[in-house]
C-alpha cells in the first residue's frame, strides 16, 4: 500500500568535513555498508521498493551505489568475495531507484517538496540517512510505522524520549497519549530552547505522510534557521487533523554525531557484522 520512500540526501554533511568534503555523508560506513544501504534495506523490509533519492551537487557516488558495477562483478565471479556483495544485490534487484536534485538547500520541509514528482498523490516514507535504527530482535523501525498506517491511515512520526538538555536539536512533539506508545500531536515545535519545549519527545528520522502534505509545504513559510520546517507543515497537518506520534520500538543512532557514528559502529561490529 505504501510503496514509496524519499531520502533527503542533499545536505552537505558539515559536521563531517573533512570527510564529506567530495564524499556525500550518507556514503559514511558503518563498519562495511554505507549508510544510506542501511536506510533502503530498512524501507524494503517495511515492503516499499520506489526509493526516491533527493540528491544534490557533489552525490553521484549514490546513484553509482545502488548499479551494477560490470567490471567488479566480473572481477569476483565465482570467488569467495561474492559474499560481500549479497546484501546489495537484493537491493538493486527489489527495488526502483528515482534520483532528483534539491538545487538550492532550503530545509528539510524543501527537500521533501522537491521530492513530489517522484512521489505524486500516494502516502509515502521519508527516511532521514544519517538516523540509523536497529531492532534486531523484531520488525525494523519503518515496518512498525507501516503497520501503524494501514491502521490510521494519517501521518506519522517516530519520536524518542531525549535528555530535556538536547531538545534543540529536534523537532519535539506534545500530545494527547492514545496506548502507552501513541500519541495524537497537538503541538510540534523545531529546535525549541529546554523551556519552551513542549515535552522531551523527539522526531527522529523516520515519517509517514499522507500527500496533501506537498501542498501544505507549499503554503510553509520559512520557520527556524530561515528554512522551510517539515515540523511546521505537520503541525499544520495536526490542526487540520490527525498527526500520530509513535515510540518506535528499537535502538536509534544519530550518526550526524561523532558520538552516535561511533557508537553505531561498535554496536554493528559486535552485533551485525560479525554474525553474518
Ligand atoms: C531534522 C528535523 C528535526 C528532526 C531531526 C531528526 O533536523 O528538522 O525535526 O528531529 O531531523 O534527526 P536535522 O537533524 O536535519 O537538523
């Protein structure tokens, strides 16, 4: 029912320089596999197979990621190095990959309008890369959500308690409770300062939104850091009515952080990599 996903992959990676500086920071691996492998291996456990790439100047190493390299592939036929290419093999075989470019970087809320010819008037992901989410022991985080929506059927958010110091890195949600795990949003606030934080929830990188989105975010002004704010398009979205709010079950690394790339990679060696 859902079958689409958008990758915002357009930023430019600052945090990472020097790095990201002719490398696009979802290329960044987490022990062997590039982050933005991760997130569509995500999307195609939830059942989506159109990955829709928002790319910008400087990201063609993704479009070449998710081809067939002939010379490699020729390279390793028939050898022991096979192996290592199983995983992305799937991908490129179970999956349509959609490229567009954001030409001016204008926020998170930009990006996603930017996306709309991929996506059309169908509800669709939105997967933010550099979040990387694991459930080992159960359904990946973006599955959750799918079946959430087939329940709903009205935007949702993935939210996360955070240290009511870090509120200003997210957007934080506040919300009437529905099970111990969903909330349905009245207010959404973008980076609020600790004391004008609503509650500690966070969003963190993974959505679920019903089209007429696109023509809210045409309607968004510039919120804060001057940039058109998904947050803010969602809390109109709330008002005019329903926008859930879900405590995904699982483990979220912000690996737009030295801290939370390294604690990614740890946790992956130990509980991905050296099990396969
Ligand atoms: C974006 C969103 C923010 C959200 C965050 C999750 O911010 O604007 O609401 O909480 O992603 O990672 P960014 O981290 O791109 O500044």
């Amino acid at each position: 029912m859902i079958k689409k996903c958008l990758f915002p992959a357009a930023g430019y990676g600052t945090r990472f320089l020097p790095a990201t500086k002719s490398m696009p920071k979802e290329m960044l691996p987490i022990v062997n596999k590039p982050l933005i492998e991760y997130a569509v291996e995500e999307a195609l456990d939830a059942g989506l197979t159109e990955m829709a790439i928002v790319t910008g100047r400087g990201k063609r190493s993704l479009e070449d990621h998710f081809d067939i390299s002939y010379e490699l592939e020729h390279q390793i036929q028939n050898t022991e190095k096979e192996k290592y290419l199983t995983d992305i093999r799937r991908l490129i075989n179970e999956c349509t990959f959609l490229y567009t470019r954001q030409v001016e970087m204008k926020g998170l809320g930009h990006a996603i309008l930017s996306g709309e010819p991929m996506i059309g008037n169908e509800p669709f992901a939105v997967m933010l890369a550099d979040d990387l989410c694991l459930n080992l022991d159960g359904d990946p985080v973006l599955a959750q959500m799918v079946k959430l929506f087939k329940q709903f059927r009205c935007s949702i958010v993935a939210v996360q308690e955070v240290p009511r110091d870090e509120t200003h890195k997210y957007g934080v949600i506040a919300g009437e409770p529905m099970r111990d795990d969903l909330f349905r949003i009245s207010t959404m606030v973008e980076k609020p300062k600790p004391e004008d934080a609503p509650s500690n929830l966070a969003i963190i990188g993974r959505y679920i939104l019903t089209p007429d989105i696109f023509d809210i975010l045409r309607d968004t002004p510039p919120g804060k850091g001057g940039e058109i704010q998904i947050t803010d398009a969602l809390q109109q979205q709330a008002k005019d009515g329903c926008v859930l709010a879900y405590k995904f079950k699982g483990t979220r690394f912000d690996c737009g952080s030295a801290e939370g790339y390294v604690e990614a990679t740890n946790y992956c060696f130990q509980n991905v990599y050296k099990n396969v």
